[in-house]
C-alpha cells in the first residue's frame, strides 16, 4: 500500500482494538472498508483476520469469568451457521446487498433505542429472546465472515439485553474470540492467506496491545448511562457506514 494507507490501516486497527476492548465492538468494522481502498476486500480480509484473533486472546485476559454465558449459549451455535453460510457465499453474494440489510437493521435499532433511552442500560438486565439471539448470532457470523463487519448485530442484541457495561464487553469478546478462531479453518479452505497478507498482519501486530490497554483504560472511565449512550451512537454510525458502502458500492 501507499504510505497514506498504512496510516489509515494503523489508526483503523487502534480503533478496532479500542473498540474490542472497551465498547463492545461497537467500531471493529473499520479496518477492512478502509484497507479495501488500498487492496482487494479479499486480501483486507486475511490481513485483519489474524489480529483480530491476537486482539481476542489479549482481551481474554481481562474478561475472563465476566461474561454472560446464557447469551453465548444461544448467540455462539447460531453464529457458526453463518459463518458456515458466509463462505458458500463469499465471492457469489453481492457484498452490497449485505451491507444495505445491515446498514439499514443497524441504523434501526440504534434508532429505536435513543427513543427509549429512559430505559437504556443500567436499569437491570432483561430476559433475552432466543429468536433474536439466533437472529443477531447468524447475522454476525455471516457478515463476520463476508467483511469482520459481525458487531451491529450482536450489539443489537446485547443492547437490548441492558446488561451492566462490564458483562456487555466481556459477552462481546468471548463471542468474537470464538467466532474469529471458527472462520480460520474456512479461510484456509478458501485460501484467502497468502504470504504478503501474513507479512502484513505481522507488521500490524504491535498496534494491537495499545489499541485494547486504550480501551480498558476508557471504559474504567465511562459510567454506565454515558456507555450505552455511546454504544448506540457507534452502532448507528457503524450502519450509516455500511449505509454509504451498500450505495457506493
């Protein structure tokens, strides 16, 4: 890439590792879109899939023991089904017809909660719905697999569970840690990697563990109303992204 792309990599990566770590996913969606006007979506791809998996075990580390298990019984088996429907898809379904829907579910329900935002999180965590949970997994394993772009889902569904801020990053990581090591064996299959991806992710690498202490230290600074008022916005803006990508596209 240009000198100006790996710069626009390297702040996308801080993000996404900011974003992992202390928002729940809310902007983990933007290294590809932005490394896709330097190299093919494919390649950006298998580039950023390897730090996302690097990002994932250092955030284990600091979640551990704190996220809700009930969800990720239900969210985690629906997933792997569209990771498994992503792969028969990529290369064959329109990248932009999957970014609309999306954009457009995401722009939504960030919308529906600012509504609500008497009730937004913080109150107490309500009962989730094992069709939504199954709805939002499968979303974000599919288009997880089409783009990383899995957050906007699973934020739906979390946010709709108003769980205390900590329970909510921690869900969000487990579930990303276990759906980043799920698409690795169907990458291989496809052979997204090759050697120049793998060089690039490596020199990426060491963005990684300053972009997630940024986003402990963040969240250790944000209360709770504040947080899901944030969480929100991203999740409305990461659809307006995809919004602009479908039509652009």
């Amino acid at each position: 890439m240009e000198l100006s792309g790996w710069i626009v990599t390297a702040l996308a990566i801080l993000l996404t590792g900011i974003s992992k770590a202390g928002l729940g996913g809310a902007l983990g969606g933007l290294a590809v879109p932005f490394m896709s006007m330097w190299i093919s979506p494919r390649d950006a791809v298998a580039v950023v899939l390897p730090i996302l998996i690097v990002m994932d075990m250092v955030g284990l580390r600091a979640w551990r023991g704190k996220a809700d298990w009930t969800d990720l019984r239900m969210l985690i088996p629906a997933a792997l089904l569209g990771i498994g429907l992503g792969t028969l898809a990529f290369g064959v379904l329109s990248d932009r017809m999957v970014k609309l829907v999306l954009g457009l579910i995401a722009i939504g329900f960030a919308a529906d909660r600012l509504l609500r935002s008497g009730r937004a999180g913080g109150a107490g965590a309500v009962p989730g719905s094992r069709t939504f949970a199954w709805l939002c997994g499968a979303g974000a394993g599919f288009t997880s697999t089409l783009a990383h772009a899995g957050g906007p889902p699973i934020m739906a569904y979390l946010l709709s569970r108003r769980l205390p801020k900590e329970t909510f990053v921690a869900t969000s990581v487990f579930f990303f840690t276990v759906i980043n090591l799920a698409k690795l064996p169907f990458y291989l299959a496809i052979d997204l990697f090759t050697r120049d991806t793998l060089i690039m992710s490596a020199m990426l690498l060491p963005l990684v563990p300053v972009g997630v202490w940024l986003g402990l230290r963040l969240l250790r600074r944000i209360p709770e109303r504040p947080f899901y008022l944030f969480a929100t916005l991203a999740l409305g803006l990461s659809g307006l992204k995809l919004l602009w990508d479908g039509l652009a596209g």
